[in-house]
C-alpha cells in the first residue's frame, strides 16, 4: 500500500475514532493519522496473537478503529496526567 496510503487510513481511522469518542481529545491533523496508524498497528498484532489474521495479514476497518479508539483511550490518559 506504500506510506501515503497507510497515512490516507490513518487519518480516516483517526478521524472516526475520535468521532466514537466521548468527550474531546486534543490534537491536530497529525495527532489524528498517527493515532489512526497506531490504532491499526495495535489491531493487527493483537489480532495476530489472538490468531484471527495470519502472519503478514493486515487487520480490517472495524479492528482497526477499535485500536484507535484503545490508543487515543491511553493517550488521552497519558496527556491528562502529563498537563496537570
């Protein structure tokens, strides 16, 4: 898929999630896509260790969304603990 594409999932990715999610997450534009790419990242090993994607199989929209919404879940933790 190559980097421009993985950034393009991302940033979809992202985006809903933090749609998903209740109350506001801080962060731009990148904020979003790297969320989104880490979300999808999470999805896919995990996946992989539960054993619901072979190896080199990439996780689908819904897993991946579900990962970003964990991963904005530990960032928005991790920013509130750090600002205050």
């Amino acid at each position: 898929m190559g980097l421009i594409g993985t950034l393009l999932v991302g940033l979809v990715v992202g985006a809903i999630a933090k749609l998903l999610m209740p109350g506001r997450q801080g962060g731009g534009i990148v904020i979003t896509t790297l969320l989104g790419v880490a979300g999808a990242l999470v999805a896919t090993y995990a996946g992989q260790a539960v054993g619901w994607y072979a190896a080199g199989q990439g996780a689908g929209w819904i897993a991946s969304i579900l990962g970003a919404i964990v991963v904005l879940w530990v960032y928005g933790r991790f920013v509130k603990r750090s600002a205050g």
